[in-house]
C-alpha cells in the first residue's frame, strides 16, 4: 500500500508528490484520475460462529463465539453480538488473544449473553467490519424457554396405615410440549405414572396417577418427568417420604362400657343363682 500522492510529468516521470497516505493521483494530458491506494484483496470471512446452549431455560447465560479471518491481515473494527433487528442491546465481543495481531489465520472472539431479552425462538446476529469491507452479520438461532413443571403432586389417602395409596401428580408445559416421560420413583424403583384423561393442552397440566399398596415403614418417592421436544433434562419433584405405620387394634370408650356392662350383668346373675 502507497501512503502518498505521485504525479506522472509530460515526461513520463514518477515522483512523490506528499505523504497524505489516502489516494494516486494520476495526472495525464490535463486528466486527473483518483483511485483509491486501499483496496482489500479479498474480503474478511466469518467462520466457526455458533452459540450454547442452543435450547434452555430462561435465565441461562449463553456463550457465543466466532472466528474472523482476513487474508490481508486488516484488523476488525466492529465485532459484535446482538438480536436480529435490534440496535439495542448490542454488545462488543471480546478476542480470546488480545496478543494475537495474525488475521490471517483467523482470530477468536466470544462473549457471555446473561438473561436474554426474549421468551421462544430468536436469531442472533453476528456483526463485522473493517476498514474496507462491511458492516457484515452471520446468525443463528436460539431458543429460550420457560421450564416444564410438576404441580398438584402428592399421595392420598391421608392416614398412615397399610393399604393402598394412590401417588398424583401434574405435568404442565407453558410450550404445549408433551411429557417424555412422568414417573414415580419410590424406594428407589422408577415407574411409568398413568395418564388420567387424553387431554393435549399441557399449558393448563395433564394429570398423572400411580396406585400401589404400601405396609408399614418409611417410603421415600419423587416425582420425574423430562420435556419432550426441548429440553434433554430431567425435572424432579426432589425426595418427599411418608411414614406408614403397623396396624393396631382401637378399643373405643363406648365398647369397653358395653363389655364392662356385660360382664356385671353376668356377675350379678351368678351370686342370684347362689
């Protein structure tokens, strides 16, 4: 690159004119011609761009990272993330290297995203310039959740004694997205829960049941279940228990009055009899 003007004289010499370091002057015949001294040889490249989480919960802190290249070594004046169509937020990459000045074999940059401004599905942009190329953007795709839940979860009946109990529980999905799977675990024994109705509209929760007999002891059981289109994670009510105890034999007030009577009636009938 030239960094100051020439003039080519009638005679067909070349001189250097002055050091402005911007343009050729070409002076022929009473023509002035300007072009430009900086012209890239090839354009910068983006490559190795992406982001993780693709899918998660909202709240999570994603990563983005990309790769800028460019053969004539110019270095990037622009290098940010932000959502497809907003001005704001934008934010400014960090390099990876700060040391490395060698575009030429690519440079990486990222930047961690907390608490994105969006719920669903979103294309985040890519954006780089330098000095003679750009602005320019590469996007991907995210997408940003709010979690599957158990709610109404619980056992009945409410006395302790050995028996059958029923374990319950909701699964609600505010995404319409269907249950991988809603188990029980109970002492340690995982099994599928029965689903009460055919309903499909989990933003309101589909019910589940699981009906088992239980003697006497400590029972510890959780409920599961996992999001059937986008998240490859287990969601767990978390360990409950409940105690069930021996059956024992319950004697009222009013029975032993009556047993009581009884046997005075047969008593006073013998000493008659005597």
């Amino acid at each position: 690159h030239s960094t100051g003007l020439w003039c080519c004289g009638l005679g067909g010499s070349m001189r250097k004119l002055s050091s402005l370091g911007l343009l050729f002057v070409l002076i022929f015949s009473g023509l002035v011609i300007v072009i430009p001294n900086h012209v890239a040889a090839t354009n910068p490249t983006l490559t190795n761009y992406g982001a993780l989480p693709i899918v998660a919960d909202i709240g999570t802190a994603y990563l983005f990272w990309c790769t800028y290249t460019d053969a004539d070594n110019d270095t990037p004046t622009l290098m940010q993330i932000t959502r497809q169509y907003l001005t704001s937020p934008v934010y400014n990459m960090l390099k990876n290297d700060t040391g490395d000045t060698d575009y030429t074999d690519g440079c990486l940059y990222y930047y961690t995203w907390y608490n994105l401004p969006f719920i669903g599905s979103n294309a985040m942009r890519f954006i780089y310039q330098n000095a003679g190329y750009g602005p320019a953007f590469k996007q991907i795709f995210i997408t940003q959740l709010v979690p599957v839940e158990i709610i109404n979860f619980g056992v009945a009946p409410a006395d302790t004694s050995p028996g059958t109990y029923t374990f319950y529980a909701t699964y609600r999905s505010r995404w319409l997205s269907p249950p991988g799977y809603m188990k029980l675990t109970l002492n340690g024994i995982a099994d599928d829960m029965l689903a009460n109705d055919s309903s499909t509209d989990y933003r309101i929760g589909k019910n589940y049941s699981y009906t088992t007999n239980l003697s006497a002891g400590l029972n510890i059981y959780s409920f599961n279940t996992i999001d059937g289109w986008y998240f490859p994670y287990d969601v767990s009510t978390g360990d409950m228990w409940i105690l069930v105890r021996p059956n024992t034999v319950h004697i009222s007030f009013a029975l032993i009055a009556i047993i009581v009577g009884i046997a005075a009636c047969f008593a006073m009938l013998w000493m008659v009899k005597r």
